[in-house]
C-alpha cells in the first residue's frame, strides 16, 4: 500500500516529522515526510497495508505537542526507496 497524506493542524514547530520518522521505522514503513510553506506537514507511506493503516491511525495524534486537525488521504502508485527520510520543506 502506498499513500499520501496532508496533515493539518499545528504540525510545524513540534517535532512532527521526526516523530513520524521514529514511527515510521517502528512499523517497518517506507516513505518520507516534509514540511509544505502552508503549514500542513506531508507524508508519503509505503508497506504493508495494517501496518501503514496503524500509522495513519497514530498520526491523527501525532507527537505530544501536536494538535491535528485534518489528514488528507491519498492513493499513489509510485513507492518510495526503502527506508524513511525527512526531507526539506517545499
């Protein structure tokens, strides 16, 4: 399963990404994750589908100072390299 996500909320500024990184390596999930100029934090996740399911699941809680609001869901055909990077914000 390989998907997109937009996450909404106060996700800058409250180590997001490095928590979905920790998460991500956790729950053998490739892909990565980044900063957009909007505000919005975006993922992308690839694995097996529970596994990938589980970490949606947790990034609607995100890191302890993180106030999600929204996650935009999003199907991609197209997986990532193995392992799960933060990249720079776009």
């Amino acid at each position: 399963m390989v998907v997109r996500l937009r996450i909404h909320g106060r996700v800058q500024g409250v180590w997001y990404r490095g928590w979905l990184v920790d998460q991500a390596l956790a729950h053998a999930v490739d892909g990565w994750v980044r900063n957009r100029a909007d505000g919005t934090v975006e993922a992308l996740l690839a694995g097996d589908e529970s596994a990938v399911r589980a970490l949606i699941q947790r990034c609607h809680d995100g890191p302890r100072l993180a106030q999600v609001t929204s996650i935009e869901e999003s199907p991609e055909t197209v997986p990532p390299p193995p392992g799960f990077v933060q990249s720079a914000t776009v």
